[in-house]
C-alpha cells in the first residue's frame, strides 16, 4: 500500500425493531459480497460534509451519523434513532483498497422498507437465532451478538460467538 493512511471509511447500523434486527441481501451486482446479507450503511464520501457549514471554527460534528442515516434512508428507506457504537474492523480487499468499517446500533424510528434495488435485493427482520439460518457476511452474526449484549447493557469487544 502506498499511502498507509488513506482508508475507505464505512458505516454500518445494525437497526433494531420490536426485538428483531434488520439483515439485508446485497445485489448479485455488487462488487464485495455479492448475494450475502449483511446490514446497511455505505461509505463516508467528502462530500458528504464539506458543503455544509463547520459547526465550530474547524470542525464538523455528527458525521457518521448524518452519513449513517442517509445510508440507511436510501438503501431501506428507513428512518432511524439512538445511534451507538458497537464495534470496528478493517479489510485489506482484493483490489488492495482498505477499508476501516464503524459498526453501529441505532433503533428504528419510521419508515416503510423500500429497497435500493441496484444494491440491495431483500430484507428481512430477525432474531438473533432467526439470523443464523442467513448467509452472512463473516462476522455479521458476532456482531448481531454483541449488539444484543448491549442492549442488556453487557459492553464488549468483538469476539467469535
């Protein structure tokens, strides 16, 4: 690697409804994972803060969050609330890129699932053991677990479940 600090930064939430957690299929199109499921979220792109106004002098503030909504909005349709950290991995991809990825746990708040067909081709609502009958990307499921640790209030870091 050239630069070693240049990642590609992504966010992830896994959203929460009624006790069960939204898993959604990516596109066979997809570059990474085709055909997996795996929970939403995207990439944070320049663009998605230096056209608004610094909330101090040189900062901007909420920018995961602001991203992770947006993500989540246009893949799902999806509204969501309470965003809390959960985890965080990196990976080297086949084309080299490294990717550093902040996993999430947020609450839905409103919305009617309608999916971003281009990139994702269903969805489901599950429980925790709902979620191993899924095709998931690797680490997904841990993740899942850690999440509802959390909600009982049990903080951890990530590990093999």
């Amino acid at each position: 690697m050239e630069n070693k600090i240049l990642h590609e930064v992504v966010i992830t939430a896994i959203v929460i409804k009624d006790g069960k957690y939204l898993v959604t299929k990516r596109s066979m199109q997809e570059k990474r994972f085709p055909g997996m499921w795996t929970v939403p979220g995207g990439k944070i792109e320049t663009d998605d803060y230096v056209n608004l106004p610094k909330d101090t002098e040189h900062y901007w503030y909420n920018v995961l969050e602001q991203v992770l909504r947006k993500e989540v909005r246009s893949e799902t349709g999806l509204e969501i609330k309470n965003i809390a950290y959960v985890t965080s991995l990196a990976r080297v991809h086949e084309d080299k890129n490294p990717s550093l990825v902040i996993s999430c746990l947020a609450d839905y708040d409103s919305g009617e699932i309608k999916l971003q067909e281009d990139e994702t081709v269903d969805h489901a609502w599950v429980t925790l053991a709902e979620a191993k009958n899924y095709q998931l990307i690797d680490g997904i499921y841990d993740e899942l677990v850690m999440a509802e640790n959390q909600r009982k209030g049990i903080k951890t870091e990530w590990r093999r479940a």
